[in-house]
C-alpha cells in the first residue's frame, strides 16, 4: 500500500513560489500515479498563482518577518485548490492546514477584541486602499490593547534621579519650576511619540535601526555610549532604592547592601516574564499606582499653596538662584536609554505592517496611551515638588536656601521631623517603588540596547545576566565607594546623562525623518522642523549644565583637568555634530538615510549588493530577533 503525502509551503519568502510535493515511500504504482496526479495539479494552479503572486508582491513588500512569511503562506494556500483524488482522505491536508494558519492569522490581525471576529475596514466591504483611508474610530477596548508600553516608558520619567531633582527644584525655588516641568514632559512626549512611531512602522526598534543604518564605528560607539546611559541611570536608580530599605530597615541595612539587594532583585522580572509579558506589565503598573499613592498623601499631608502652585505651571518664573536646579530639572526628565526602550516595547504588539489602516491605529492608541501616561508621571512629579516647596522658607531671590543641600540621602530625615515616622516610611515605601520599577525597565532598555546593536541571539537568562552584570558591577562599585558621599556622585551622574542625550535623540530624527524609512508614515515638515528645534533647546541647555558642574566641581589651579576635559569635549562635539548633518553630506557611511537606499541599509549601501541578489534577500530581512519579538510570551498572544 502506497503511503502519500501532500505538503503546502511558502519555499521563498522573496519569491513566494509555493510548491506541491508528492512523497512515495514505495516505487510502485500508486507512487507513479500520485505523482502523475501531482503534475496534473500543479499545471491547473499556475495561472492562478501567478495572479496571486503578482497581487502579493504588490500589497504585502512591507510586512516584516514572521508576519510576512505566514500572510503569504496563507494566502498562497488560500488561493490554490487542495488536490482531490478521492484516495483516502490525505488531499484534505492541505485544506486543513490552511484553516489553521488562517486561523492564527486572524487571532494575530483580528480589529476587534476578544472575540475573534475581525469588524476592520475591510471585512465592512471596503477594498484596500479605501481601507487603508479609512478614519481610525476610537474604542476604549482597542485602547485597553494597546495599553502597556507607555506606561512601563513613564516609569523613567519617575525614577530616584527625577525624584532627587524635583525635590531639589522645589526646596531651591518653591513653585518657581513647575512650568519647566510641565514643558519638559511635553516636549520628551513628542520624542516618544517618534520613537514609538518608528517601532511601528518598521518593525524595528532604534537600536536594531542604528545596526541596520550605521557603519559599524558608527553603531558601536553609539553602544558605548548608551551603555554608559543605562550605568549612570542604575547608579541612581540602586541608590535610591538602598536608601529606601535603609530607611524601612531603621538603618540595620547599610546603603552597599540595599544595593546588592536591589541588584538581585532585578532578575526577578525575569521569573515574572514568565507568565507573560502582560502580568509584567501589570506589575508595573501597581507600582505606579503605589507611587501615586504614597507621593500623593504627602502632598496632601503638606498642605500647599494650591493656587499659586497651578499660576506656576503656566507662568514662567526664573531667577539667577533657580537657573542651574531648571536645567538639571529639564535634563533629568527625557533620558536618552528611554528613547530605546519605547521603540522596543510597542513590539510586543502584532500588527499587519502592509495594512496603513492597522499602522495608523497602532499609532493612535500608543499616543493616547503615552500622554496619558506622562501625565500621570507629570502629576507625581508635582507632587514631589510641592512636597518640598512647603519646607523651604525662603524662596525670595535674596534669601539663601537650604534646598541645594536636599538631596535623596537627607529628604526622608527631613519629611520625618517635619512630619512624623509615618510620613517618613510612606515616603520610603513610594522611593521603593520607584526604584525598583525603574531598575526593571532599565533592565529591559539594556536588553534592547546591547541586542540591537551587537544583534545578540542568547537565551532569556543568559541576556539578562550579561546585560545586568554589564550595568550592576559598575553600579555596585559606586555605591559602595561613595557610601554617605552622594552630592558629587549625582552632579555627575547628571552630566553623563546629559551627555548620551544627542547620540539618542539625532538617530531618531533622522530615521523619522526619511520617507524611505517611514514610507507614507514620514514626520511633516513642521512636526520635523519642531523636533530638531526642541533638541537643540533641549541639548543646548545640556551643554550649560555640563559646563557649569566643571567649571563648579573642577579646580581653578587644575589645568591638567581642563585640558583633558577640553580633549574629550572636542571628541565630543564632533561626533555630535557628525550625527547630526551626516545624512546630508554627499559622503560618508550616512549619506543613504535620505535616498531610496535606506529601504536595504548601510551593509548594501557599502558592499553594492544587489537588490534582488540572494544575499540581498538574507541582509534585508527584518531586524526582529526572536527575543524582542511579541512571541517572547511563551505562547502568550495579544488579541488586538
């Protein structure tokens, strides 16, 4: 007896020719005549493949990946006839095969919740490019899908280095800041729409992006870089959390073992992954929700001045003693790694990237998501600002404070006398939080960082640790050689932060800035023109902190130090400015994000590969590794 087999496959993701194989496991008849009956079918589906061939190739270049490869799949089989040769019931696999994966398909592209049932634009009767126009209708069930990244991304607008600079600015100048408050949340919301904007359309986040564009000095110095970010914002981000258990410890825990403490406990959201990245969204979100709490009877409990507070949010006020806490105030808020963080997150969600209705929604709902979240991180801020604005009793410009003495390490000693014990643990408690939540996504942009750029395929555990050990030694070696002495420690932590801030933000501008990157999605004009106005604004006031803590910190008589400094300074600036006009010089490993030869990336750009070569084929593929991908759930799927 004859043993047959039918097999349907997408061989070619480039060419999409799928194949019909007949397998006989004897030479016999029954082999000769299924083969002959395969041959017979194979020259009744041509005509129609090639038609569907030709559609597909038209609609779906631009869906990345898995995405594309099983779209194809499915419509390739979808479109051709199972073989029927009344054997026994083995023709039927092909059709049973196409149902499930239409299956999946639908659960991975499905418009309308959890139901399955799919009530897009399309299935209303509309065709493709009239679905493609179709106005996104708003859904608080479509939101509630998309809700998650944005607000894992607002944990950073929330983390000790934040805290310590909004207790700062309110002990320095009472409400005088709250409006560069206001509008340095503002202005890192746009940044982070452009980020998420970019995971969406492309399918990559900004750290696979700058591989994919980038020489490699180019991309390994932006690593380099961006590495030393995620240290400089660890350092804080431990630090504060080992004075938030020394504080609950009643002091029995030293500040070197709540950060090993704190170090350990970074791994745990690799156990909580486990169960979804959902469940791990979720937890964030109560710490958030604990830091509004906690953060939120304080404010309370100090009874501020309510009116003059809201004046400040919307009248600009500075003065000579407030200047230096504004420009630290507006650095500390947008945080370079965070920009690679967001564009890595909004991947968990799978969308049909050849559908712009699917491009559009999926960039509807994550900037309704992020404002809502900012807003949320801008309402905690104000907390922690009017907090301390009601313990500074001279807030004159004649007046000397003791604000610029306030700093993490006293904060809670200060909140205890002025306030009780019970304050003084509700504010460790919210201090927790925020460190611990922001120690965790820190983790995460380590992640997206170092296998974006080194194209890192490691298990799940083995990339948390080298990504952890990579950031925690050095955090771990601050912590326990600066003890008790953290003032310097953040002054610079600050100018390192603010340093990473151009190699983030140029990257991003530029890719969302190309319509041959973006396609249809490109920034306009004016959305282009005001980024790279409030870049420089934002990197120019960069620029005045860093030179104010050398010029502060930095000895007179030192001129060795000067002229070290000046050297890295110059080193600085040009590679600053080389990211910055590098696209628009007719030379250089740059020159193509502005041509159509962004489409294949630097690598073809510089080895002139052909196209529609094979090696082609294998370089263009999308740069979603399996480990930044939405199937790193353990199964877990988002219905969207």
């Amino acid at each position: 007896m004859c043993k047959q087999q039918a097999r349907m496959t997408d061989a070619d993701d480039n060419h999409g020719d799928g194949w019909l194989e007949w397998s006989s496991e004897d030479e016999g008849e029954g082999g000769a005549a299924g083969r002959h009956a395969a041959g017979q079918q194979m020259q009744q589906m041509q005509p129609a493949r090639q038609k569907k061939e030709h559609r597909r190739r038209r609609k779906d270049y631009a869906i990345p990946g898995k995405e594309r490869l099983l779209s194809g799949f499915v419509r390739d089989v979808a479109a051709t006839p199972p073989p029927n040769d009344g054997d026994d019931g083995d023709a039927d696999t092909v059709s049973l095969i196409a149902e499930e994966e239409n299956d999946a398909v639908a659960g991975m592209m499905d418009n309308d919740g959890d139901d399955g049932n799919d009530t897009g634009p399309r299935d209303a009767g509309l065709g493709d490019a009239a679905a493609d126009a179709a106005r996104v209708p708003f859904s608080f069930k479509r939101l509630w899908a998309f809700t998650g990244p944005g607000w894992l991304m607002s944990i950073a607008y929330l983390d000790p280095g934040n805290i310590e600079s909004d207790l700062q600015a309110g002990a320095v100048g009472g409400y005088q800041l709250l409006w560069a408050l206001f509008w340095a949340t503002v202005f890192g919301y746009i940044f982070q729409t452009l980020t998420s904007r970019l995971g969406v359309v492309t399918g990559s986040h900004l750290a696979q992006m700058c591989r994919k564009q980038y020489s490699r000095p180019v991309r390994y110095a932006l690593w380099l870089m961006m590495e030393l970010a995620i240290i400089g914002a660890d350092v804080q981000e431990v630090i504060g959390s080992a004075i938030a258990i020394r504080i609950l410890s009643r002091g029995k825990i030293p500040l070197w073992g709540g950060s090993l403490i704190t170090a350990v406990d970074t791994f745990t959201f690799l156990f909580l992954e486990q169960y979804g990245f959902r469940k791990l969204e979720f937890v964030f979100a109560t710490l958030i929700i604990v830091m509004v709490c906690t953060f939120g009877y304080i404010y309370g409990k100090s009874s501020p001045n309510t009116g003059e507070l809201l004046v400040s949010i919307v009248v600009p006020r500075l003065s000579h003693k407030t200047a230096v806490q504004c420009v630290g105030l507006i650095g500390a808020v947008i945080m370079p790694h965070n920009l690679f963080l967001h564009s890595g997150l909004v991947l968990h969600r799978p969308i049909n990237r050849s559908s712009k209705f699917q491009v559009r929604e999926a960039n509807m709902y994550y900037a309704i998501e992020s404002a809502a979240a900012l807003f949320v991180s801008f309402i905690v801020n104000l907390f922690v600002v009017g907090v301390f604005a009601t313990l500074d009793t001279g807030n004159d410009d004649d007046a000397t404070s003791g604000g610029a003495e306030i700093n993490l390490n006293t904060a809670g000693d200060l909140l205890g006398a002025r306030y009780g014990d019970a304050v003084l643990y509700i504010w460790a408690v919210g201090l927790l939080a925020a460190g611990q939540s922001s120690t965790m996504t820190g983790c995460y942009s380590g992640q997206f960082v170092m296998s974006g750029f080194l194209d890192l395929h490691l298990s799940p555990w083995r990339r948390v640790l080298l990504t952890r050990t990579v950031a925690m030694v050095p955090t771990l070696l601050f912590a326990v050689l600066a003890d008790e002495n953290l003032n310097g420690l953040d002054e610079w932590i600050n100018v390192l932060q603010s340093m990473q801030l151009p190699f983030a933000l140029f990257p991003l501008l530029h890719f969302t800035g190309s319509r041959f990157i973006m396609k249809s999605f490109t920034s306009p004009r004016w959305l282009t023109a005001l980024s790279w106005l409030l870049a420089l604004i934002i990197i120019g006031v960069n620029y005045y902190l860093i030179a104010d803590t050398i010029v502060t910190v930095v000895p007179a008589s030192a001129w060795y130090a000067f002229l070290g400094i000046g050297a890295v300074l110059l080193a600085y600036i040009v590679f600053s400015a080389y990211l910055a006009v590098g696209p628009y010089l007719h030379y250089g490993s740059m020159q193509h994000i502005y041509k159509p030869e962004a489409r294949l990336g630097w690598y073809h750009v510089h080895h002139r590969i052909n196209p529609q070569s094979e090696d082609a084929a294998v370089i263009t593929e999308p740069m979603l590794s399996s480990h930044d991908a939405h199937d790193d759930n353990n199964g877990e799927n988002f219905r969207l």
